[in-house]
C-alpha cells in the first residue's frame, strides 16, 4: 500500500502543474464549499507543503481524516479503545488535542498515556508536518478500564 503522503504529494504536483483557467476567480468559493460539505462538523487542519516540494497555495487535512487516522494506530498498537478524539484549533492550525481510552485491566495506565501521546505526536507530524504539531498538550484521559481486550466492549 503506499504510504498516504505519497497520494497527497501526488495530487499537490498535478494540481500544480495543470492550473486550470479561471481557478483564481472561483478558488475562494471552492475552498468554501468543501468546508461546508465533506462532513457535518468537519473542519480542514493546515497542513505543511514538504520543504523539498515548495509549490503556491495551501493543503489541508480534514479533522476526520486526522481523527480517523489516530484512532486507528492507537487500535492496531496498544490494548485500548479510544473513545474520543477531539482537536482545539485556532482557524485553521491545531493547537492541541485530547483523546479519551478505554485501557485493559493490569496495563500500566501512565505508560499507556505516555505512549499514545508520544504516537499521536508521531501521527499528526506524519500527516500534517513537523511545523505543525499542536502548540498545546495532547491530554490523554484514561475513561475506562476493563477486562481483556477493550476492543471487545
């Protein structure tokens, strides 16, 4: 599978190299449209051109996607369920973000937390780029603890 910078990367070279007439006059009105239509809710997160690739014009990440992507490695990494993922945003850069688990009865809650920041940090950077980590904390609050596999629940 590729890796999801590489689609991004992609689209951000062919966009660039095929400008279409006319784009300047209806940019603002698209921009406006996909923010108002991907998702109820939705709002885009700025993400960092890569230094190597400096281009006009801005990319960004949906929440979802963010969210989405998070909520997934946390799954596929460590015995827990995340049952929240919420950003703070100042427009449209991430300022912090808090993530609610549900942890395994005997996991050492504290290194649990340290880890998921410590990945989510890692994900957003991925995603996002290495200016753009949050300019606050990643809170992670341990809502529950079961026992077994939360996943299970």
């Amino acid at each position: 599978m590729n890796h999801p910078h590489d689609v991004i990367f992609r689209a951000i070279n062919f966009l660039r190299a095929e400008p279409q007439p006319g784009w300047d006059a209806i940019a603002a009105r698209v921009v406006d449209a996909i923010r108002v239509n991907p998702r109820p809710g939705g709002r885009p997160l700025l993400a960092q051109t890569p230094p190597d690739q400096p281009g006009q014009g801005n990319i960004y990440v949906s929440d979802h996607v963010l969210r989405s992507a998070i909520a997934v490695v946390l799954r596929e990494r460590y015995l827990c369920s995340p049952t929240g993922i919420e950003f703070d945003a100042d427009g449209v850069e991430l300022r912090a973000v808090h993530i609610d688990v549900t942890g395994s009865y005997g996991t050492e809650l504290g290194e649990l937390a340290a880890e998921i920041r410590a990945t989510t940090n890692e994900i957003i950077t991925e995603l996002l780029g290495a200016s753009t980590s949050p300019r606050g904390p990643i809170d992670i609050t341990i809502t529950d603890v079961v026992t077994g596999d939360p996943l299970d629940y």
